[in-house]
C-alpha cells in the first residue's frame, strides 16, 4: 500500500542536475520492482497526473472516487457520528454537507477534531464543535470558510 504515491512514483524528468539523475533512477528501479512483484499493490493518490505514465501502464486496475455530492456529505457527517459519540442537543447535518463541500476524508477529519474538541472540555461533543472543527480545518488547508460567519 502507497499512500500519497504520485510522491513516490513521479514523473521522470528532463535530467538537469544530478538530483534529477537520481530521482529518475529511483522511478526506474520501481517500475523493474513493480514488473517482477507477484503480489497486490495499491497506491493511492489525489494527483493522477503527476504519476509516471509507465506505471499508468502496469496497474491493472484504476478505481476513481467522485467528489461527493450534497446528499452523499450529509451521509458521510452521519455516518462518523455513531452512536458511540457522546453528543448533546442536535445534529444539522444537511447544512453542514451544504455550507462546506468537503471530501470524506475531510469530513472525518472535522468530526475527529470535534470529539477532541468536546473531550478537552469534558463534555459531549455538540454541533457548535463541529463548525469549529470545519473553522480549523479550512484554516489548516489554507482556506478561508466558505460563508462569512460561522455561527
């Protein structure tokens, strides 16, 4: 398993300088290894393009995962909040999946962040923590929230 493999498994490029030298050497060496592994190897990556189109070519198998959608976000913020969750007061799920569009991961990410949030203050987590579990992790990619207020 290659996690974030477009790192990994770059593009080739125009030798210029000896660390290009070296880095295409690795990318070589991976395409023998991966010609003579029996085995199954995932790799995941959010950036296709930047995988060398030599291994695009050995990999048997591409799945693709869609953004998703409004109604496929309120089911995501749902499902990571389980009944496990010590939770107080309601959940509005709907308006979180519209006000931010966020990918799964994403969505785990802030519901994660929220528990931490509501355990720090010994207390349920609520749907205030989340939005400010969204808050922070705009802020950790380097985005300002899509609304101007988050209430």
């Amino acid at each position: 398993m290659f996690d974030e493999a477009d790192s990994l498994f770059a593009k080739r490029t125009d030798v210029r300088t000896s660390n290009d030298r070296y880095a295409n050497l690795e990318v070589n060496y991976l395409l023998q290894r991966l010609d003579t592994f029996e085995g199954v190897a995932i790799l995941t990556s959010n950036l296709d393009g930047a995988i060398d189109p030599a291994f695009k070519r050995r990999l048997s198998l591409r799945l693709q995962f869609p953004f998703p959608d409004e109604e496929t976000r309120v089911r995501l913020w749902a499902g990571h909040v389980t009944s496990r969750t010590p939770t107080a007061g309601d959940f509005d799920f709907p308006e979180l999946a519209r006000k931010f569009p966020l990918s799964g991961g994403y969505i785990r990410n802030c519901v994660l962040r929220a528990a931490f949030l509501a355990a720090h203050d010994g207390r349920p987590m609520r749907q205030h923590d989340l939005l400010r579990a969204v808050q922070l992790e705009y802020r950790e990619m380097g985005k300002l929230s899509t609304s101007s207020r988050l209430e």
